[in-house]
C-alpha cells in the first residue's frame, strides 16, 4: 500500500519498454508504479548478492533449459557414487548409456534446423556443467577441441562423461579421431567429414 509520505522521483525510459511493463503489471493484477518499485528492490537485492539482474536472468534460464532437456539437480557427492557403482558393476553398459544418453541430448540441438544450433548446444552443456571449472570447446574447420578439467570428478565418472560427450558430438556428425581420458580431465578432438 502506497503511503502518501512516499517521495516520488521522475524517471525517463524509452516509451515502448514503458508501455510493456505497465501491460506486464497489469497482468500481474499491480500498478506500473509498484511493478517499478519491485524492479528497483530487486536490483537492491541482487546488488547485495554480488549478481546483476541480466545475470540472475541467465542463470534462471540455465536452470529452466536444464529442466526442460531432461536434467535433475542432485547431491554432487551421490551422482559420483552412483556413477561409480554403475561402471564398476557393468562398464561397457554404462558407457554405452552415457554415450546413448549424450545422442539424444545432442540431438535436440543437431535437429533443432537453427544455424547456430551447435553453438546453443555448446553453450548449454558448459552451463549445465557447473561441477567443471574448466569446459572449453573451441571448433576449428571441421574439427572441435573439447577440454573438460575437473579435480573432483572420479575415474568413473569421467569416463562416463567423455562418452556422453562423444555420443553428443555423434549427433552432430563429429566422429572422434582422438581422445585422452583420465581421472578429472577429458580432451577430445573430433572430426566432422565435410560433403562437397
């Protein structure tokens, strides 16, 4: 509720962006006037968390592309012991449903008939990632350079990651032509034949 002690400052804004958000608060059945008010608190509050609003929007929008192509958050610690007791107790099937796993995830972008599709997909596998303080992807021609370094991932678990990858990659038309793997570090290097 307003008080009329409230000081009130005039503010400038493109009248189009203006326009919008007072359509978006009357959506959200408020006033343009305490939608505003929300905004300012918010960038406050972000502020104090060392985040700026684009980034809290970024971040949001991982969490959301990360549920909607099928990932769940869980206990980081659990995920490596589960992976561990999986590659330990039939390897080759465990690779092969990572690797599967990689296909299908690749597959939604490789699909997708969007020009920048490999791109959108690089970007969210580093984003979807975060247990990798190291992800680097770099394409050169037809040849893309993968480097993942994690000091906290098992053997196991590394292992099955580099396969999720290459599967991913697969589904792009990458075939992997080298590829060193070892406790907490992946480098791959795939090719793509290019048809004339």
């Amino acid at each position: 509720m307003e008080s009329s002690a409230v000081r009130r400052k005039t503010l400038v804004a493109r009248e189009d962006l203006v326009n919008r958000v007072a359509e978006i608060a009357k959506g959200q059945g408020c006033s343009l006037f305490e939608l505003v008010n929300d905004l300012f608190r918010l960038a406050i509050v972000s502020d104090k968390l060392n985040f700026s609003l684009r980034q809290v929007v970024v971040d949001r929008k991982v969490v959301e592309v990360a549920k909607s192509s099928g990932f769940v958050l869980g206990l980081e610690r659990l995920w490596y012991e589960m992976a561990d007791l999986a590659y330990k107790k039939d390897k080759r099937g465990a690779l092969k449903s990572w690797f599967d796993s990689g296909v299908w995830f690749g597959s939604r972008y490789a699909t997708s008939g969007n020009s920048s599709s490999f791109d959108q997909f690089k970007s969210d596998l580093i984003a979807f990632t975060w247990n990798a303080p190291e992800f680097e992807f770099n394409l050169v021609k037809n040849t893309v350079f993968v480097k993942v370094t994690s000091p906290r991932f098992t053997e196991a678990y590394t292992f099955l990651f580099s396969s999720f990858i290459v599967g991913a990659l697969d589904s792009f038309g990458y075939q992997l032509i080298s590829e060193e793997v070892s406790r907490g570090i992946i480098r791959l290097e795939a090719q793509r034949s290019v048809v004339e």
